[in-house]
C-alpha cells in the first residue's frame, strides 16, 4: 500500500531553505535549545544579492544574478563554495549556507557557514567568458569577502581555475597577494595538495566506517553513484581502488549499468572528453532516477538536491546512502529510509572532507607554510574519524539517526560559541 506521501508527493516541500529549517527544529527539539538560539540558527545572518554586467565574445552584454549568503559567524569567518548553475535560487543558496555551518561545526573547524551562486550554465559560455563571469562575480561580491571575513570555494560547475581567477581579482582589488580569500585554488597560486580529491576522500572514509559498523566487507561491495564531477568521478576511483564493484554511475545526460562492475578509468576518460554514456559496451543505459534504486550495499548521490524524496524513497534498496552531495534526501525520505533500517551518511558529515582540507589551505596561505599531501591525508583521516565516531556515539545516545544527531553535534558547538560572544 502507497503511504499519504507517496499518492500526494506535492505535499512535501522541496525547498531547501523549508527543509534545513525542519533539520534544525528536530536536532533543536532534541537538545531543548533555548527558542533565540533556534530562531538565530534559522536564518542566515546576511544575504548579497548581485547583478553583474558580463561582455560576451559577441561584443553584446548580459547581466547575471548571483547571491552570497553568510548564515551564522559565532565559530570563525564563513566558508563555503560558489555554484554556477542554472537552477540556483536564493532560497538554495541561503539553505546551502546553513549546512556549510552544521558542517564546519560537525568536523570542528573554526568557520561558519557562506555559500554563493551565480544564475548561470557555465557550458553554454566559452572559456574567456567563463573567465569573465567568475572575475565579475568577485568583483560584486568583493566587499563581503576575505581571509579573515569570508572564504568561497569551487561547488558544483565551478573548479581550480575559477577559483584562480577569482583570487587574481581579489588581490587586485585589495592591491595585496590574497591566497587565503579562497580556497580550492590552483597548486601553483597557494592551493593545497590533496584539496581536488578531498570531498571523495572524506566521503570513502565515511563509507568504510559504515561498512565495518553493519559487518559488510569493503572488497566487492556493490556501489551506484549519481554525479560523476569532482566528488563523484574521486569516489568512484578511490572504491575501486579499495577493491569496491563501482556497479553504475550517471552525471546529467544520462546513466551507465554493468553487474561485475564498471572500468572507472575507461570511464572517466570517456567524462574527460564528453559524457559517461560514451562508455564502450556497458550492460545497459540506465537513467540517473533508475541509479538511485538499484539494489546496492552503498548509493552515493553526488549531484543535486533533492534526488531522494517521498515518490522514490521506498523504492531505495541500498544499504548505505552517502551523501557526497548536500542535501540529496528530503526529511520525507529520511523518515521512509530511516525506518527501513538505511544507514544515511548525511551530507554535513559525508562530504565534510572538502571543506575539512580547504581549512587547511586557508592555513597554509595564513602561514606561508606547505603541508605534504602525505600530511594533509593523514588530517584529514583523523578530523573525519573523529566526526564519525562523535555523530555515532550521539546517534546511539540519543537514539536518533545520524543527519539528526549530525546537528546536535553541531548545534552544541555553535550554541556555546553564541553564548560566550554574548549574543544570546
Ligand atoms: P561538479 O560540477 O564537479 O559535478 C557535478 C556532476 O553532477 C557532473 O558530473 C554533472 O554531470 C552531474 N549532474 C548534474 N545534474 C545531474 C543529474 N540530474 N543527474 C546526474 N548527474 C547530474 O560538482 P561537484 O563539486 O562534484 O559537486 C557535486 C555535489 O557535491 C554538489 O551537491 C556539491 O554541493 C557537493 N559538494 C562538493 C564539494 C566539492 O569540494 N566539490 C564539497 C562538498 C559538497
């Protein structure tokens, strides 16, 4: 029998901004924080919004919208990523802001939570445009930024090389060499060893404890993965370097099905150059919504928003989900999957590994002093073990699941930061 939900999905809210909101209140709830504290943590604390002119190859003008929101400082400066793409609203990205500060508080960095978006499909502009979109972008948003004030990073469509451009802008600007305005930058401008594989890396960490803690053996494990960008194409080598049977991964156009397991390299060579559909002979072509109910030990959403909602929560078979992307279930599946006995690895954990080694980039640019990758790894290990052990043992305390328990950790943190400043 169908559930409410499932007959009626229009009930359930999709927004971001609605759903982290709902996130809060039940990790709040929990904790009984005081009702300021919860009415803080629930809006961001300032929200830029940017036209911007941008001259195409063409010689005419177009004006992109694009927005930074700051949600909540009590811990440090805010971090997190710029997205260019089209779906961006102000909503998703006051939401993604939120989530960067249950993230930073969750991995225990000395940061709030910044996001920022541009209107924009960076595909359809050449690569002087593209250039010219992430300048101007930094210039609108120049004033809001900095090392010690606020500090972007790539997120999905943007990479190394815009945040390079942007650096250049910045330092321009302020007339002083800025490597610590942001991170995710090109090794030769300040960026940091081991910063493009870090998201995925975390994320493989995360799955490995998950594995141990259901008693499933990490050799042969049977993986489904949605996005095949800088988180996704990472995580796919990384567990079929581990031993894992990548079984099928999808990115925009389109999806990839092979029972023994796919050849990652074949296929990320096919990504290089075009699409994972271009992949020799597989199986069979799957679509990215048929990827997320394949029978699996572990899904990996590495995409967008919303992908796992009360229509196709039910159908879900995996095991394990890890959030490589943010926000990637609604509360409504939560309840579905929670109830089924799927272990969620939820995005503020599972993906914290990204801003986890741009913290140490930042460090490094303060200090003028380079890490080893070897170094950086072995960090990042332990920040996310502990992470993972500290959501466990709330989790198990508490008897919640691990997105809830995710916040509680979080929240306590940010709580006791707002109240020692003397905000609350
Ligand atoms: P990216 O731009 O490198 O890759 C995005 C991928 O998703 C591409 O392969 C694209 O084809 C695919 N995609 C887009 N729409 C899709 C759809 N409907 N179905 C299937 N695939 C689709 O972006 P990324 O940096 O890998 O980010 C992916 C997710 O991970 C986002 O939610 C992002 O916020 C999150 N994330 C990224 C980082 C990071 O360091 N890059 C850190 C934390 C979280």
């Amino acid at each position: 029998m169908q559930s409410m939900n499932e007959t009626n999905p229009k009930q359930e809210s999709l927004n971001p901004y609605e759903i982290v909101k709902e996130q809060i209140d039940i990790a709040a709830n929990i904790l009984q924080l005081p009702k300021n504290i919860i009415e803080i943590l629930k809006r961001p604390k300032r929200v830029l919004t940017v036209n911007y002119p941008v001259k195409l190859d063409d010689g005419t003008i177009e004006v992109f919208e694009g927005y930074r929101s700051q949600h909540n400082d009590a811990l440090g400066p805010l971090k997190g990523g710029i997205r260019f793409h089209p779906d961006v609203t102000l909503d998703e990205v006051k939401a993604l802001s939120m989530w960067m500060t249950f993230k930073c508080g969750v991995v225990g960095l000395p940061y709030g939570g910044g996001k920022g978006g541009v209107i924009a499909d960076p595909r359809n502009y050449s690569l002087a445009e593209r250039e010219r979109m992430s300048r101007g972008f930094m210039e609108a948003i120049a004033d809001f930024v900095g090392p010690d004030k606020d500090i972007p990073a790539p997120d999905v469509y943007t990479n190394a090389q815009v945040m390079g451009w942007m650096m250049d802008t910045y330092s321009k600007l302020k007339g002083t060499y800025s490597p610590g305005v942001i991170t995710g930058k090109p090794l030769s401008i300040g960026g940091s060893l081991g910063r493009s594989e870090a998201t995925a890396r975390g994320c493989v960490i995360t799955i490995k404890e998950a594995l141990k803690e259901l008693n499933m053996p990490i050799k042969h494990a049977t993986i489904a993965i949605q996005g095949f960008g800088n988180a996704g194409r990472v995580a796919a080598r990384l567990l079929s370097d581990l031993g894992c049977k990548v079984v099928a991964i999808s990115d925009s156009r389109g999806g990839i099905y092979h029972s023994t397991g796919l050849d990652i390299g074949a296929a990320i060579e096919c990504k290089s150059t075009g699409c994972v559909t271009d992949y020799a002979s597989p199986e069979k072509y799957i679509t990215s919504e048929e990827l997320l109910e394949l029978d699996v030990d572990v899904l990996i959403p590495a995409a967008m928003e919303n992908v796992i909602t009360s229509s196709n929560a039910r159908r879900v078979k995996a095991k394990i989900i890890a959030e490589a992307a943010n926000g990637p279930c609604t509360p409504e599946a939560d309840r579905v999957l929670n109830d089924k006995g799927t272990l969620i690895i939820p995005d503020v954990l599972g993906n914290a590994g990204g801003v986890t080694v741009s913290y140490f980039e930042w460090v490094q640019n303060l200090s003028h002093f380079y890490w080893t990758e070897k170094e950086v790894n072995d960090r990042l290990y332990e920040k996310m073990i502990t992470a993972y052990e500290e959501v466990r043992s709330i989790a198990d305390k508490y008897s919640v699941d691990r997105r809830t328990a995710a916040f509680m950790v979080s929240m306590l943190k940010i709580a006791e930061a707002m109240e020692d400043r003397g905000w609350v």
